[in-house]
C-alpha cells in the first residue's frame, strides 16, 4: 500500500501526519500560494474541489482519487514529477 493512501485511510491522529507529508511534497507547487493545474492541496475541502482535472480526492474512495493515482505513478499524471 502506498505511504499516503495509508496516511489517508488512516484515523484522525494521522490527519497531521498526512498533512505535512502533502505539504512537503506537493505544496510547492499546489496551495492557494501556488495552484497549479487549479489543484489547492492545502485543505481536505480544496483537495476534494479539486483543480482542472476534478476531484484530487473522492470522499470514502480514497483508493479512486487522482490523487492517490498520481503518486503511485499509474496513469497519465505523475506526481511528484
């Protein structure tokens, strides 16, 4: 399983966790600073808004988010490049 599905699965305690791993690696790029693509990482609100490509995350679905595909590098879109 991939270290931020898990981080996104996991309980609250984790939601921190998660946090910060997003914001060291995809804020750069993706936070109300910088929205690449539209895609604002910085809250669960603005991650499930999504960018130009939808819905970074599908509440209750984690395992479908783009999110989660980007990172684990299985379609078109990979993160982090």
């Amino acid at each position: 399983m991939n270290w931020i599905l898990f981080l996104l699965l996991a309980a609250d305690e984790n939601a921190t966790r998660a946090q910060e791993v997003l914001r060291g690696n995809c804020s750069q790029c993706h936070s109300q600073k910088m929205a690449m693509s539209g895609l604002d990482l910085d809250t669960r609100e603005a991650a499930l808004k999504g960018g130009s490509r939808g819905p970074a995350l599908v509440a209750g679905k984690a395992i479908e988010s783009k999110l989660i595909e980007a990172v684990e590098r299985k379609g078109k879109l990979l993160m982090p490049p």
